[in-house]
C-alpha cells in the first residue's frame, strides 16, 4: 500500500517503521517541523514535507497520527483528496473524522511508545474501526501486515480503552516514581525495585490481577497499614494514594473478584 | 550450610528451594500444618516437622518465614539453639528479633512470590542486616550463594522499602485490575492490555520513570482528563483515584523530577 504519515511523533514514527518493515511504501512523511519530517523520513525512504500544500496526491492512505486537538484541522485540509484516512487516538470518535472525510477509520495502537526503546510491533495490539464494512476490512487486512493483535473496537469502547490504559499504564508509572522518592530520601537506589517491578507486570500475563494481588490491604494487615500511613505523615497526598488504594483493594477481596 | 525453615508459604518455599540448588542441606521444614510442611520438605529433601520441640539442634542457621506478628512467638521458642537466627520480613525490626536471640540477622527477599510462577533467585534482590559486622558478613556471604543482588539495608531504610514496595507493586496490581474491569464492562478482554503493562514495567528497567512518563496528566490534556473524569462519575472512588494521581503526575512535572 501507498501510505502518507502525518505527524513525526512516537505514534507516528513506530507505525511507519512497521508499515515499512511490511513492505508498504511510505510516500510521504508531513511534520509542521522540517527537521522532524526529515528525520522520519529518512528512516523511512519518504519524502519530507511541512506544508499540506505539497502532499502527493498518489496515496492510499492517509495516516494522521497528530495530537487529538489537530486532528479536525489536518484533516480539513486532506478533505479534498478523497482518500482512506485515519486517526490513530484513542480518545477520539471516528465520528470527528467521518464528520469531514467519509472514507475514514480509526487505527489505534495500544501501547506507550517512546523513542527510547525499540518495539517488537507483532504484539502491539491494534484497535481498528472503520465507516463501514468495506473500510473496517481494508484496515483489518492492512492492520495484520503488521501485527498479530488486531481488534475491532467501537468508539465508545475506544474511549473506556484509552481510560483504561491511563489505569494500567500512565498511573502504575506514576506510582514507580513515588516508590523511588522514597527509596531515594533514605539513599536506596530504584535498582532495588525494578526487579519487584518487571515480576509484577510479568504475573499478570497469565493470571488475572485479583488473583495475584498481594500486599498488606489483601491480607488485611491492619498493622502494617497503620505503620505505613504513619511514616507518610508529612506528605498527605501520599497518605491519601496510600488510604484511596488500599481500600479499593480491601473492597475489591471483599466483593469476591 | 545447614539450615532450618521455620514456615511454608511463598517466601519459605522459594527460598528453600534456592538454597537447596546452590548446595546447602535443608535440616527440617517446620509449619503448623503437617500437610504443608510435609510437602515444602519433600521438595528439599529434609524432614517435616509441625512442632518446635522436634527442632534438630543440629544446624546452623533457623530461617524464620512466617506472619510478622508470629515472628516473636516463633523466635522465643528456637531461643534456647543459641543458633544464628534470621527473619524474612521488609515490615519488621531487627530488634525484635535480636531482643530475644542474640545472634539475629534478617533475610528480606525483595520480590513478589507466587505459586503459580517460578523465579529466577539469581536477579532477587536479598536485603541483609546483622546484629554485628561478623553475623552481617556471614548472612551476605549466604546470600551470594543464591542471589547476584545483595544489599545491606538498616532496619530503618528496610521499612522505607517495605512501603516503596506496596507503591510499586501491590498498588499497580489493583490498578489493572480496576483497568480490566473497566474493560469488562465494554466487554473488552484483559489480554488487550497486558503488551501495554509488560511494556510499562520493561520502559524503567533501563530509565527512570518521570523520564518515561505518557498520558493526558503529564501532557496537561485538561480535555482528555475532563472526559475521563466524565465517564467515571457513577463510580466517585475511581474518580477521586484518577484526580489524585493525576495531581500527582503534573505535580511531579511541575517541580521537574
């Protein structure tokens, strides 16, 4: 296939690594940013471009994969070439693309991607939806060139997804950096946890969540608990976190999940 | 060496079975069930025992693995061996072990154990503390003998890490599973979100996780944010966990980390 990426970002550049790894053609790389289109581009065998006036109207697909405010405007202006186009957000209805271009679908990788760190893209679930049945199946076959974990997902459900991930994802993250503010006001290293880290993601890819859970607040270990509010004394927020999350657990044991 | 464990739960068990592949002799398996101690033994090759008078004196070292409010009961009745005597627990002094045993050390394997799933001992991380430098070497040169990761940590700094360990596992753990409810009620499958928590937990292995951090809270999305918010109002526990750690996230950017 024929496809044009708009965007450079970490979205943006992982997908049309895996596009070209499939031996799609990349045809064009758009950036508002020269040098970012460039380097994209260049990894790729694109053109660079920065300005949608120049877009190559010898496509198949255009992929926006821009941040969730610039959709609507960058789609505006790709509305006159009548192409197959999609959004990769999470967060955003196809209803806001089909709205302006009626060939649209939504090609959403579920992952956090960073340019850091290469990506095996196989596993890399993809949530697909598409105007209709035609284009949901041409973004199904396209979305299997690339990867293994290829999905169906409505939008409504795109949004709970994208929820989610905040939960499994953005806030465990969250939740490592305060475990190393601690560990560093008493001189440990973050080495120390990053063991414990990887073994509890690693748990729950064979087992759900509630049946590994373990901790204090699982055990009901009211003493435990008591001491650990009492040493987070002088950081309230924490305290909070700590209360909030160990009750949902105890309510969570409770309802039997 | 020759040692004796003093219960059968997942910390008793994985660490038996680490010793035992690195050469030691296993003495004896005590626990208050027969059953379970029967079976922990077998697995080492020692002898069960489920009451503390058929202790063999014949050993020397007593690894007690039990709950932390039966450490002290526990440690009263080995008293009398004269043995060098450690506990396993991240939530415990080393006083109070050593007011009643003299020769007292601590053993704190910092990892989540499970039945379900083997461990690789060589990448635990063993915290070590002893009543004197003599004890303290003896319990690192020990540990050397099954773990590539051994730190002395003080009782102070070892209760830091204790609670540090609840941030970094025991709450990420709830929090996908409050990802996989969420899904549930879409009827969406778990298995979306594993390559995402697997991913999440791989990205601080080699950085820190400020540096690393995604999603609407450290992008400042008060749009997405105000959605999500939006679509958790009939359950106000999940909403105020998300506003928290949300705050958390932009306070954290805020001052830099």
């Amino acid at each position: 296939m024929r496809i044009t990426i708009i965007g450079s970002g970490n979205v943006a550049t992982h997908l049309a690594a895996a596009f070209k790894n499939a031996g799609h053609r990349i045809v064009q790389v758009y950036s508002r940013d020269m040098q970012h289109a460039a380097l994209l581009a260049y990894h790729v065998k694109a053109d660079a471009i920065d300005d949608l006036k120049q877009v190559d109207p010898e496509t198949d697909l255009f992929v926006i994969a821009v941040k969730d405010d610039a959709i609507a405007t960058i789609a505006n202006q790709l509305a006159g070439f009548k192409k197959l186009t999609v959004h990769t957000s999470g967060a955003t209805d196809l209803e806001s693309l089909s709205a302006i271009i009626p060939q649209a679908g939504v090609f959403y990788p579920l992952q956090t991607f960073s340019k850091e760190k290469e990506i095996d893209f196989w596993q890399v679930p993809l949530c697909i939806e598409g105007v209709d049945e035609t284009v949901t199946t041409e973004l199904e076959n396209l979305a299997q060139t690339i990867s293994n974990r290829v999905y169906r997902i409505r939008s409504d459900q795109r949004k709970t997804l994208h929820l989610a991930a905040v939960f499994a994802c953005n806030f465990p993250n969250y939740l490592y950096d305060v475990a190393r503010t601690l560990l560093a006001n008493k001189n440990m290293d973050f080495e120390l946890l990053r063991p414990l880290i990887l073994e509890t993601a690693e748990k729950v890819q064979d087992n759900l969540p509630a049946y590994v859970q373990t901790g204090p607040a699982v055990r009901e270990d009211e003493l435990t608990m008591a001491n650990h509010l009492k040493m987070l004394d002088d950081q309230p927020q924490l305290k909070m976190i700590y209360e909030l999350l160990s009750q949902g657990i105890i309510t969570n044991k409770k309802a039997g999940h």
